[in-house]
C-alpha cells in the first residue's frame, strides 16, 4: 500500500514552518494592536449561498462545496469578507462604530496550485466598517498595510503600494459615453490588462466601443501625475494624509489595479516586492455595498479593508536577508529554551525536578533529558535548541553551575539563589555584559 500523502495543495508544517507562521501571526497581531483593531473570528464553513450571493453563480468554481447529512449546502470558507459583512449586519448595534477588526484564519480554494497559491492558505483580513469618512479610513488601511512591511524588516525599495480608484475608471466611461451595463465587462479587461497581449485587450474594448489608446493615455494622466496633482484628483485627500504619516513614498498611483472582485467601490490597492516578480503580498480596497446587499438592505454599512496572505509572504520573507534574519531572531527568543537543565549526577534527578518546576512556574522556558544521559550529549542537546543558559546540578547541590552557551562563561550559585540570578541573566540582551 503506498503511503499517504498530503491532499494536492494543502500543506504540512513541520516545527520550523510553524515557528515561521507563528512569527508572521505574531507581527500581524502587533502591528493590528498598535493601530487599535481588534480581533474577531467566523467558522470555517459557511452557507454556500453566502458566497454565491456575494460573488455570483460563477464562485462554485472555486468552492470547496459539499452536502452535509442534513442536506445543507455548504462551503469551506474561501475569503473572510462575505462572514463578517454577516456578522457586522447581525450585531453592530452593540458596538460603537467604526468598527476596526482583524482576523487571522485558514481559507480554501478550489484552484490550480502554483507558485505562490495553494487550496489552503492562511489569511490575515482587516476591515474598518462604519467609517464617516471614506479618505481617512483608506488611508488609515493603506498605511496599516505599509507597517506591517516594516514589521516584517522590509524597507523602502523592497516593496510598493500600487494604489488606485475605481471611480477614475467610471468617470472615464461616463466621459466616453459608455452604458452602465458594460462597466463590469470594462473593469475586468482592465484588471487583466497589464497580462494580457495587446492585441487581445484591443478586440475586448472594442466590442464596448473603446481603443486601447483611450484606455492608455487615460492611463498616462496619472502615472505622469498630472491628474494626481490636480486640487481636485480624487487621491487628494489621501495623499495628504499618508504625506504627513511619511508613508507616500511607498505609494505608486496606478490605474491599472481595480481589483478583480466586483464589490469594490473606490479605493483600491495591492501590495508588490519590487525585487521577485512574486504575486501580489496583499490586495483590498473599498465596499460601500457588501453589508447592504448581504442583509438585503436592512443595514447599510460603508467598509474597506485589506487582506494578506501567508504564503507569498513566507517566500518573501525567505529570499529577504534582514527580514529572514529578524523571523530567525523572533523564532530564537519566543521559542527557543532559555534554560537546559543539565542533570550531571543522576542520583540528584529529584532535586533537579523540583528546579524545574520552580523555573517554569515563574515563566522562563525551562528543557531537560527526559532519561539519564551522559553530560556531553546534555550539553550538544542545549546547544542543538539553542538555549541560552545550561544549568548543571550534580553531586556539588545545592551549589549550581550556570553556564552561558554562548562565551562558555559560567558562574556558580546556590539553588536558593538560582531564580532570582537567572531571572536578572533572563532580563539582559543577548549582546549585552557577560556573567563572570
């Protein structure tokens, strides 16, 4: 019988890959604190009309979809929005608004898995709902995206905010004569466009009566910056925002985001490295309408958020120096034993025991050899976890050893002592004084 493997796009995470993801959790819920969001979570499996009702027939596609035993139909949750719309119009009265949640939590695809993309994927979603002032909220998120970069140890040049706003696309085809009906068919060529041959985006327009020369210089207008300078530009209020913040350097003004999903209303924008070539590191924008149309009008809520994605994020942080080094050094302090326990005469194994407990009940991450073990194989073991102290207790008890791993110093103390001693070690940087 061969043996069992992982379903096609699903993944296993090893004790490194977990430490690695634990580390991203732990950015992503710094920088969310640091901006006064909270956290919020939905289930994993929602009704499958939910998703249809947000995103249409065509969604199935990409469900992972089953009947249960009680004849529902039901879906594995692909994206986060449609469960907190839900949530939003069933209990925002009891919360002040605007509301400003995150979360943190798997979603599934039904896609072909490639580079960048797998059917499972860990997903870090922050929304502001409620907001009374649209610019501020937008650039709030934009800038909340930007420090999240930065938490992770990338810098100015690893990475850009390609932002723009759906309503420059609507105005252009009001100004061109366009009937409404053909807007969404126009958004859609347009989020392809930059992958798309030209010729092809061309025989698209036409069919809608534009040129690829409209769309184009249309296009111009804001990468020369003329229509971003203008008092009146639509991105007026938010660059002035993320200008006093000193975030509008990460921004590039490009009309050619619109994001591919249709609920967006205005502002939109995605995250790239300027280095790999990688898929975008996160994407969101503005949804006036979700709420609304998720309740059937009965609350009407105006939101936008973003959201991130670990996978291309994990890649990222892997080929980055600086942000590799900054994951290993988090992965080291938060996960690494700071003490090992080294029991060099067995017949004090209950003394040892009982030093411990004492340790791990004050909180310091305290390791050991479950069974005797010779003194030199204890010692490779601290080392091999990268602990930072060994604590010897041998046939001398009640008088330790402690040991820093790293210079090979040591010192030697009673056990009554011991707590308080390592306590003060514990509180010193790593590249701080020594012990003698």
């Amino acid at each position: 019988m061969a043996a069992f493997q992982t379903v096609k796009g699903f993944r296993d995470f090893l004790p490194e890959d977990c430490a690695l993801r634990n580390y991203i959790f732990d950015r992503w819920r710094a920088v969310a604190r640091g901006y006064g969001f909270v956290e919020y979570e939905g289930p994993l499996v929602e009704p499958t009309d939910l998703y249809k009702k947000k995103s249409g027939d065509e969604i199935t596609g990409q469900l992972f979809n089953f009947i249960t035993k009680g004849e529902e139909d039901v879906s594995l949750r692909p994206e986060v929005t449609p469960t907190l719309a839900r949530l939003v119009a069933a209990n925002q009265r009891n919360f002040s608004k605007p509301l400003k949640w995150y979360q943190i939590g798997s979603c599934f695809r039904y896609e072909k898995p490639q580079r960048g993309r797998t059917r499972e994927f860990i997903q870090f979603n922050v929304d502001i709902v409620g907001d009374t002032n649209p610019a501020n909220a937008d650039a709030e998120l934009v800038a909340f995206s930007i420090d999240t970069m930065l938490a992770f140890g990338f810098e100015e040049g690893d990475f850009v905010v390609r932002l723009s706003n759906r309503r420059l696309w609507l105005d252009f085809l009001l100004e061109n004569q366009i009937a409404d009906e053909h807007s969404a068919t126009f958004l859609q060529i347009i989020d392809k466009m930059e992958r798309a041959p030209k010729d092809v985006t061309a025989k698209q327009l036409e069919v809608i009566g534009l040129s690829v020369e409209q769309v184009e210089a249309h296009i111009k207008r804001y990468l020369d910056g003329e229509a971003v300078e203008a008092p009146d530009s639509i991105f007026a209020e938010l660059k002035a925002d993320l200008t006093a913040r000193g975030l509008w350097k990460f921004v590039k003004i490009d009309p050619g985001i619109v994001r591919g999903l249709a609920y967006y209303t205005g502002t939109v924008f995605e995250v790239f490295d300027l280095k790999h070539n990688l898929r975008a590191i996160a994407g969101g924008g503005r949804y006036d309408n979700l709420v609304g149309h998720l309740s059937d009008g009965a609350v009407q809520m105006s939101s936008c958020g973003f959201a991130m994605g670990d996978v291309v994020l994990t890649e990222l942080i892997n080929r980055h120096e600086i942000a590799k080094g900054a994951a290993e050094q988090w992965k080291r302090r938060h996960q690494a034993p700071e003490v090992y326990l080294v029991i060099a005469d067995d017949s004090r194994r209950a003394e040892a025991l009982g030093i411990l407990q004492q340790l791990r009940r004050m909180g310091i991450r305290v390791d050991y050899a479950l069974n005797p073990a010779k003194i030199g194989k204890q010692f490779q073991t601290a080392e091999s976890l990268n602990a930072r102290f060994a604590v010897v207790v041998g046939s001398e008890y009640p008088l330790l050893t402690v040991k820093t791993l790293r210079t090979r110093d040591q010192m030697e103390v009673s056990a009554e002592q011991l707590p308080d001693k390592l306590a003060g070690l514990l509180s010193m940087p790593e590249s701080g004084p020594l012990i003698a």
